[in-house]
C-alpha cells in the first residue's frame, strides 16, 4: 500500500511503525474469510482491510476522527485471526493499537461512553474493585430489565452466580518445589481472574510445584495493562506494565528468572509485546528482557514434560482463545498436554473464529458479541463434550454464559491428572 506521510509525521515513532504496516498490506482481502466482525455484520469496513483503509486516511491527514472512524475502529475485537491469515505478514495489532491511542487522544466521545470506558478502567484491573463491583450487579441483577443500555445490561450478567473468597495464594510469596528443583518462575497472578476464578492460579501453582518449579508470586506485580491499552489509554496501560517490568526485572537480577508464566492469555499477548511498547522509554531494555521469558503455562508445561496419563474416559472440547492462537502462535502445546494427561480432545468447526469476548468487548459491543458467543456454543456443543477447557479467563466467562457444560481452565484439567484436585466446575 502506498503512504504518503511527510518526514514531519514521521519523527512519532508510533507514526513510522503505522507507515512501515500500512506498506507491507497489498490488499488481498484473505483477512475478511477470518475476521469475525466481517462475517458477521458484512460490511468492509468491519474488516481488517477496510479498517486499515480508514486509519491510514486518518493519519496521513492527521484529522480529527470522525463517528463512522470511530464506530468501525471500536467494532474491532483484536482477535488477530486476521494476523495470522495476512501473506504479507502486516502487524495489524500494532496498528490498531496506535490508531486507539490516537482517537482517545483526538476524539471527542459523547459522554455517556466517555463515562462507561472510565468505569470500566477504574474498575476491571483493581481485583479488590473489581470484587465489590460484581457483588453490586448479582444485586442489581433484579433490575436488568429496566436498564436502557445493552452495555449495562451488559455488565449485569457478567456477575457469576459463585464470587470466590479471596486467595491468599496471590499475595507476594515464594513456593518451594514439591520435587527436585528444576526452574524457577514468576507466576502473574493478574487482576480480573483474581476477582472471578481464583482456582486458575492455585492450580497453576500446584502443578508447577508437583513438576519441580519454584514459583514466585512476585511483590509488585499486577495487571498487565491490556484492558486499557486496548482502550486507547496508553499512559495508564503503560503505568500499570511499568509496575510488572520493575517487580519482575528486580527478581531476575536477584535470585533469577527461567520463565515468567502467565495463565491468562490476553494478558500474555500483552506482556509478550512489552518490548514493542516500551522501545522509547527508558525501561526497553528491561521490558525486551521480560517480554524475552514470559511464556504461556502450557509453553511451560511443555518444556516440564508432564508425565504421561491413563486414559480418563472424559471427552474435552478445547477452545483455541484468539489471544493464544493468533496472539502467541501457541496452537497445539494446550491439545498436546490434555491428550498426554488422558483427556480425549475434541476441537469444534471454525476454531479461529472468536468467542465475542475479547477483553471488554462483550461490555462494550454486547449485540456483536452475543452472536459470536451463540456461535461459538454452537459448535462447541455440537462436539458433545463432557467439559470445554480453554486458557483464558474472558472466554471461560463468555462460553460459560451460554452452555450448560462445564467450563475448565486447561490447567486446572492437568493439576487434576497430575495429582491435584478435581476441578471444582466438575464437581
């Protein structure tokens, strides 16, 4: 695609790297057979392609955004199927993600939305908000139907019917290797996933201790910065990230770091590209350095080799989450494991398509999300499994509204054939 910025526009580093993207796109449209927008509403401009279209006019001529920018930029999951579909290997995350921060900078939200978007970053990263704040819907629940916004509505039903006591396994600390000591890790507790599924992290912790981790819960750490950055607010996204860089910089230049492991895949996608939005700051180095060993747990598990399982009799339908698929490129490490553990895996039709979740997408785009959701039960469903596992918390909560079949993290699944308890979803 040809550009036409000035040498002026091209001094913003975040300018050049939107140059150096747009360049690489040739307009072969492979991006809309897998972009779940586009399959949805039909419209160009809910693809890749055509959002690369309005981002390139917006910022060639630096103009303000308008509402149909705006609309169509907003209407973007960040799935990347679109990423992993490209020939030409165009980074569309990176400038997405640059076109985000520009409208939040430029654009002028009506201030109902403008209200919603600040809520939800004043909330959804702070476990202890984030707690009082469900406790509120399961009581507001009641109300629903008076509600005018989808989006409040929204956020009512996001409340699970189960709040789960605080775990102290989340509090900074140090877990000593069950077995002869063959690493040790960082374990990024998170934020949401502290306040809806603490079982996630305790099994996490049990596993890797069972195969020999030191696990350290390091002090410091917290929420990775992608719910706001994938808003546009990239001074707050980059604070809380800084918080994680320096909590865990300063444990790999103490006692030393083989892995920073991360269970909640969104937030890996994330931490994996700290290099990329740190390069201009003062701490790159650092955050090339962090972002150089975060791992997924199953990437983990899959250098740990778990042991080999008998065969458990239990039919597992796995959701491929797009942030681990697409975002991380880990596709068959998650299959690998729960087969080894036992498991009998089954995948359903149209894998990479999205689940509607995407971090605040089901709050903030409720009706394109509730039909991708429907689709994607559909075709889970459809595999008659006996449980679902996935790695990430957003589709765990998203696919379990929506099926009366159990709904597991992945890891818990092999905590529980490795030793550990039966997940509680099971029981």
């Amino acid at each position: 695609m040809q550009t036409n910025f000035t040498e002026e526009q091209l001094k913003d580093a975040g300018t050049a790297r939107a140059n150096q993207i747009l360049r690489s796109c040739v307009h072969c449209g492979f991006c809309t057979a897998t972009c779940p927008t586009y399959q949805v509403l039909g419209d160009e401009l809910d693809s890749p392609r055509g959002r690369i279209y309005l981002i390139k006019d917006m910022l060639e001529n630096e103009r303000v955004p308008d509402k149909k920018t705006v609309k169509h930029i907003d209407r973007c999951l960040s799935c990347l199927a679109c990423m992993t579909t490209c020939p030409s290997g165009v980074h569309y995350m990176h400038l997405v993600d640059h076109a985000r921060d520009y409208i939040e900078k430029h654009y002028d939200r009506p201030w109902h939305d403008k209200a919603l978007r600040w809520l939800l970053a004043r909330i959804l990263p702070y476990p202890g908000r984030f707690r009082l704040a469900l406790l509120a819907a399961k009581i507001g629940k009641p109300l629903r139907g008076i509600l005018p916004d989808a989006r409040l509505r929204a956020m009512l039903d996001m409340a699970p019917d189960r709040i789960p006591p605080v775990s102290r396994n989340d509090d900074p600390q140090s877990f000593a290797p069950k077995a002869e000591r063959r690493m040790r890790v960082a374990l990024m507790t998170g934020c949401a996933q502290k306040a809806l599924n603490t079982d996630i992290n305790d099994a996490t912790i049990r596993l890797l201790t069972r195969l020999g981790c030191e696990v350290v819960v390091a002090k410091g750490a917290g929420c990775c910065g992608a719910l706001t950055h994938h808003m546009g607010k990239t001074g707050e996204s980059h604070a809380t990230a800084a918080k994680n860089i320096r909590a865990w910089t300063d444990e790999m230049d103490g006692e030393g770091l083989d892995a920073i492991v991360i269970n909640t895949s969104g937030c890996g996608t994330t931490v994996k590209d700290y290099g990329h939005m740190f390069a201009q700051d003062a701490l790159a180095d650092d955050a090339a350095r962090v972002a150089g060993i975060a791992l997924d747990i199953s990437e983990l598990l899959t250098r740990l080799e778990i042991p080999e399982g008998e065969t458990k009799g239990l039919r597992v339908a796995y959701h491929a989450a797009c942030s681990l698929q697409h975002g991380q490129k880990v596709k068959t490490a998650p299959k690998d494991l729960l087969k080894r553990a036992g498991f009998e895996v089954v995948e359903p039709a149209d894998s990479h398509l999205c689940c509607g979740s995407a971090g605040t997408y089901n709050l903030m785009q409720p009706e394109i999300s509730a039909k991708l959701k429907d689709r994607k039960v559909r075709t889970l469903e459809a595999k008659k499994p006996e449980v679902i596992a996935a790695g990430n918390i957003g589709c765990m909560m998203q696919i379990g509204s929506g099926t009366e079949v159990p709904v597991v993290h992945t890891v818990e699944l092999l905590d529980w054939a490795t030793g550990g308890p039966k997940p509680r979803s099971l029981t």
